[in-house]
C-alpha cells in the first residue's frame, strides 16, 4: 500500500504495533507528543523531534533564515510544553544543499539562538548532511519533568471541557497570506500579525508547566495539525468522544477582520481545520473553571473552554462539531494530514 493511501495515523500505528517491546524505564513511547522515560529518581526524560522540509513545510522565499531557525526549534519546544516539561538540550541535522551561502546557515542558527536563550535550552550537537535538491532542517529537544506531573493525551474524562490556550488560525491566515503574496517583498504581505503567527510560532511552556505543576490539565497536547484532528487524536488515546463548538474557537482580531472583509466565516477553515498554531489544547473537569481563569489572568494568556469530552467512543465517531447555530456539521477534514 501507497503511504498516501495508508495516511499518517495509520502509518504511525504500524509502527507502534511493530516496536511494541516495552524497556523498562520507557513509560511512553510512540502516541504522544513526546517519549518519556524514567530518570534517576523521581524525573522522567521527555524527548521529541521535528523535520522541516524545503517546498513542504518551508520556501526559502517565504521567510528569513533567522526566523526559520526560531520556528525549527519552537515546534519542537511546543511538544515538551504540551507535556508540561522543562526543556534542557536540543539537537540540530541540518542537511543542506551546495549552494547555500555560510550567511544564510549563520542566520538559521541566529534564530535557534535566540529561542534558545527565551527557553533556556542549550544546543548538544547536531548532524549535517548534503542534500540533493532541498534542504531539511530536524530538532530534537531533551527535557523533563518530575514523573507524577507528566500530562499525557490519555488522561480525559467524561464530562471535562476541552480548553484552548491563546488563540486559532492566524497561523493558516498567515500561510495563505504568503502563498498568495505574487511577489510582494515580505513587509508588504497584509495580515501581517497572521504572517508572524506562522513564520514564529510561541511555544506555551510557562503555560504547560503551569497547568501541570497545578494538576489542573487531565490530558493535553498541542494543536500543530489542526484543532478538530488533534482533538480526535487526545480522544483515540484517552477512548473518549468529543463535542466542539464552533463558535467558541478563540480567533485573532486579525482573523475576525479577514472574516468581515471577504464575508466569509473564518472559523471553518482557519480556527478549527487550519493547522500550526502551536497552542495547547487541554481537558478538565469543570470544576478547575475558576483555577483556570485566575491562572490564565496571571500569565495574560486566555484559556477558552471550546468543547466538552461526552464518553466512550461509540462506533468510530471522535468529534463532533456543532456550527454557530448549534447544527452539526459534516466536515470533509479535520486538519492537516502529512500523507
């Protein structure tokens, strides 16, 4: 079978089923945003890795180097925040084509630098590799967190609302800006909060550690590939449906002015489908309702209650949506699939 025909879930599930020995100090392998496995003492080790992939997930004429190299490592540093950790160490591959000047890899690395220093993740070392006509650019971050803190994408419950950190789609506002920008120089490119959004995503680290340290996040992931499909992938693992509102998805001033301008609701394919936000998405009982909004008033960072975990799955149905009027919808995709 083709990957294209045989999808990335269904591929990721081959591979679980065939590495499927357990070690005894891996508490969590593949299905997660992160391994994690059992230091000395109390700590558990999260590892996660990331590719970028030239003319796939990246153009080189769409952004600087600088601010490929912060986004190489900020998505990477959004799955340890997904996790609740604390970053320690990241590695860089580089493979790179010929001709790429020194100036351009220099930048790349200034980016990398610099969320380096906001994270207070050190570079361990790296590979580097030629390419034939593309480059790729992989992240691998190591971190941790004590053991009994770790949120896993398991851990939801019927009856808990399903929460959204910040705010969804300015990130797909952000790359159709870029695709249709028919050769304007980047400063010129409208949506210009929305561009930003997808060239330097914000991993919400003091937000994962938070919610964690207060054990007030029954399970969390983050939203890289779509609200609606990440949803659906806490709900496979936790074995729990799901319903979502969709006028509750928290969307940018920016995304709200696009939506007034072409008429068109951006909530469909922006906020719930759009993917690479890189924002936490999050269950809890309701009761934690007001932790929530004091811990969300304490960081200045919303936290919207956007859905709710409704039980068992029940003949394969995961999500379901409930449009503005409270009609359900048929979606033809969740979100963004590799494959």
């Amino acid at each position: 079978m083709l990957v294209e025909k045989l999808g990335e879930d269904n591929l990721i599930k081959s591979l679980a089923e065939r590495f499927g020995g357990r070690h005894s100090r891996l508490l969590k392998g593949i299905g997660d945003d992160t391994s994690v496995s059992v230091q000395k003492g109390a700590s558990a080790l999260l590892v996660t890795t990331d590719i970028l992939i030239e003319n796939t997930h990246f153009k080189r004429g769409s952004g600087s180097p600088f601010l490929l190299g912060r986004k190489a490592l900020s998505i990477s540093l959004s799955d340890i925040a997904a996790m609740g950790g604390q970053p320690l160490f990241f590695l860089v591959s580089l493979s790179l084509t010929p001709g790429t000047p020194k100036k351009y890899i220099d930048e790349l690395y200034r980016g990398m630098a610099e969320v380096s220093r906001e994270s207070g993740c050190a570079l361990a070392g790296g590979n580097t590799a030629k390419a034939g006509s593309e480059m790729t650019v992989s992240t691998t971050v190591i971190g941790e967190t004590p053991a009994r803190r770790v949120v896993y994408r398991k851990g939801a419950a019927s009856g808990d609302l399903v929460f959204i950190t910040g705010a969804v789609g300015g990130s797909a506002l952000g790359l159709k800006a870029l695709s249709s920008r028919e050769g304007l120089p980047l400063k010129r490119v409208p949506w210009k909060e929305s561009v930003r959004r997808h060239l330097d995503p914000t991993p919400r680290l003091e937000a994962g550690q938070a919610l964690a340290k207060a054990r007030l996040a029954t399970a969390m992931m983050d939203i890289s590939d779509g609200v609606a499909l990440d949803l659906k992938r806490l709900c496979v693992e936790s074995g729990k449906s799901a319903v979502i509102y969709l006028g509750a998805l928290p969307v940018s001033d920016e995304l709200k002015a696009y939506g007034e301008r072409t008429g068109k609701s951006p909530l469909l394919d922006f906020a719930l489908t759009g993917g690479e936000d890189y924002e936490l998405l999050f269950t809890s009982p309701e009761k934690n309702l007001r932790k929530i909004a004091a811990l969300s008033k304490k960081l200045g960072l919303p936290m919207t209650p956007v859905g709710r975990i409704t039980g068992r799955r029940k003949n394969g149905q995961t999500v379901t949506v409930l449009g503005e009027e409270g009609e359900p919808m048929e979606l033809k995709k969740l979100g963004f699939e590799h494959f």
